[in-house]
C-alpha cells in the first residue's frame, strides 16, 4: 500500500469519514481513491482530496508531519515583536526602515482609535 492511501485512511478516520465519501466529494471517479493503493495519484485529484479532508497534499505525500501547513489563520505576529525579521521580497529590511514601518504602523492603529476610517494619505 502506498503512503498515500494510508494517510488518506488515518485522515478519514480522524474525520470519520468514508473513503467511498471523500471520493464522492472529490469529485473523483468510482473507486479512484482505492487504486491509490498501488499508484500514484495525479496532482490535481491529490489536491481535491487533500482540500476534502482539509490537509496539504504535503502531508498526504508523506512529505511532512504537518496536516496544514497553510493555517494562516491561527498565525499572528505582533510587528513590535523584536524577536520577528522582517523581510520583504525575501530580503531582510533594515533597521532604519523597520523603525519607519513601525511609526507607520504605529499611525495607523492612532488613527483607527479616533475613529478616522477614510484613507490615509502620505
């Protein structure tokens, strides 16, 4: 059996769905889920049931332990955290722009607490 079925198997377990009901909501052919366990899928289907059991296709693959690399929404970082790089266009900005960003930042959430919501204009 391949890693892939079985991480779909423990996954829908988990869930406590069928592999005949994450098939179905794939959209996925009769049965196509089962044939995973001697072949590889395409990407494409990977990913349609990798979206059904909200996983990466990463984590399918065996690629990582990791269920959802992607959970942006539980992720936050107070920009005032000094321990944070920050980095733009994977370059890091230096210290005279960070403190400017930071005065900007800073600006902002002033303004937002008067209660000023139209645009801001520099």
């Amino acid at each position: 059996m391949t890693m892939v079925f079985e991480r779909i198997k423990q996954v829908a377990e988990l869930r406590k769905l069928s592999i005949d009901s994450i098939n179905d909501k794939a959209g996925l052919s009769n049965k196509a889920i089962y044939g995973w366990k001697k072949s590889t899928p395409k990407a494409d289907n990977l990913q349609k049931v990798a979206d059904v059991l909200d996983v990466s296709t990463d984590y399918l693959l065996g690629r990582t332990n990791q269920m959802n690399s992607y959970d942006s929404q539980s992720k936050k970082t107070d920009i005032l955290d000094d321990s944070v790089i920050l980095a733009f266009d994977g370059m890091e900005i230096p210290e005279e722009d960070k403190e400017k960003l930071l005065d900007y930042a800073r600006f902002v959430m002033e303004q937002r607490k008067e209660g000023k919501k139209g645009r801001l204009h520099l």
